[in-house]
C-alpha cells in the first residue's frame, strides 16, 4: 500500500510539473511586446528587429560593426524618465497606494538593477572591463531604460501551487511584468551602435514563495536580464544566450 501511494504521488508531482511547464508556455504569450518609447524612438535606430543569439524581444547591432575596437564598458545608471507611471494602478496594493509610493518601488527595482548589472558585468564571462571613465579609448556605454512595471499582490499569491489549467491561468493574469529599453553607444562618437528592448512576466514555479513580496519577482527578471546582458556583449563565450522559462523552485 506504502509503495502504491508513493507511486500515485510520484505521478500527481509529475503532472503538477507538467502543467507548470505547459502554463509556463502560456505565461510567456500572455506577456505582450512593449510599445517603444522615445528612449528607443530618438536612436533612430530599426525597433523592431531581432538577433537569432539572443532572447530579447527586439535587439539590433550596426552591421559591420568591429566589437574587437571595443575592451571597456560604462553602465550609466537605470532612468525611470520613461516608465509608465500612468499604469501605477496595476500595482496597487497594501504596499502601494499611490502613484508616488508606486515610484518609491520602482526607483528602488532600478537601483538593484544598477547593482546586480555592475556584479554580473565582473562575473565570470565578462570580457569588457568597467570603467567609469568614458574618455578612454575603446569605451563602450550601456543606458537602460525601465518603460514598465508591474509589482506583484502578496494576497494574491499566498500559498501559491501550481493547480490544473484553470488556476495557474488565473494567476498568470496577475503575475508582475517588467519592460526595459537600452542603447549601446561608441563613448568617443556618442553614436548608438546597438539597442535592445524587452518585456517579461515572471517564471512560473510549483510553490512560488517569492511572489509573497511585493517586488522579489521583479528582481528576479532584471537578474537574468543582467547575466543575459553581459552574455550578449561576449559572443564568444556565449553564441547563444539562453533564457529560463521555468524553475521548480
């Protein structure tokens, strides 16, 4: 009898992970390209294109361009000039009850960013030396842009198991987004060599005890967008830039 039960868990753990790597699929469709903003729209650079190496909604680089010029890297700091505050609402919760306590939140996601950028761009795989200088020769500098945030609803997620399709669809309206922009620029020209622009929602995951606070899942995607950053500067190392659409943990 023990080892029937065992055996019929073993299969209910099973399908649970099934449908979460099924509603995983969904979550993502649900997560709709960003509109560009004027961060991007001012490059004058193509907005819509895609690089086949890398996991981003739109990314494009100038052809021809000779990335071997290039052995130091500047990261201005994460701009919130162009996040759609209007959106506040869709946040609202205990934790944000205006669009100021909702800025609040947001500049604090963009400050961890700047952070969690600078740790992954003197992380292993990192060819491009920081600076802070961008008067140095072969300087490149990277400007990003958060045009969109959505925090999470604790209330919402408390005890959150992956159920049949119906639950997990559910939630997954809720899940919080993050969108961003970013410009690459030749610090001696000024002149924009490369852009990319992104939108997710969060991982699916069978117990979910992150979405338990208000901006622990956001954090989680501008991490992987960090480590997928810096990858998409070192093409040698990394020719094809992954992306995680599910953890079980």
């Amino acid at each position: 009898m023990k080892r029937h039960i065992t055996f019929q868990a073993g299969l209910s753990a099973a399908a649970v992970i099934l449908c979460c790597v099924l509603s995983g699929c969904a979550t993502e469709k649900l997560v709709r390209n960003a509109k560009p903003t004027a961060f991007l729209e001012a490059s004058g650079t193509p907005m819509t294109g895609k690089i086949a190496r890398l996991p981003f909604d739109h990314a494009w680089r100038e052809a021809g361009l000779d990335t071997a010029r290039y052995s130091r890297l500047v990261i201005r700091p994460v701009t919130l000039n162009h996040l759609r505050t209007e959106q506040w609402k869709e946040s609202a919760s205990a934790e944000i009850t205006s669009r100021e306590r909702y800025v609040e939140h947001a500049r604090e996601l963009a400050a961890y960013w700047n952070q969690s950028l600078n740790r992954s761009f003197r992380g292993p795989g990192a060819h491009l030396e920081l600076t802070g200088n961008p008067a140095l020769p072969g300087t490149l500098v990277l400007e990003i842009a958060l045009t969109e945030v959505v925090f999470g609803h604790p209330g919402t997620y408390a005890a959150s198991y992956a159920v049949p399709f119906g639950g997990v669809a559910e939630s997954a309206m809720f899940s919080p987004t993050v969108a961003f922009e970013a410009r690459v620029r030749d610090a001696a020209t000024g002149k924009i060599v490369a852009t990319a622009a992104d939108r997710r929602g969060t991982r699916m995951k069978i117990v979910d005890f992150n979405r338990l606070t208000i901006s622990k899942p956001n954090k989680e995607i501008c991490d992987e967008w960090a480590v997928q950053l810096m990858e998409a500067f070192n093409r040698e190392m990394f020719p094809k830039v992954k992306r995680t659409l599910f953890t079980p943990f």
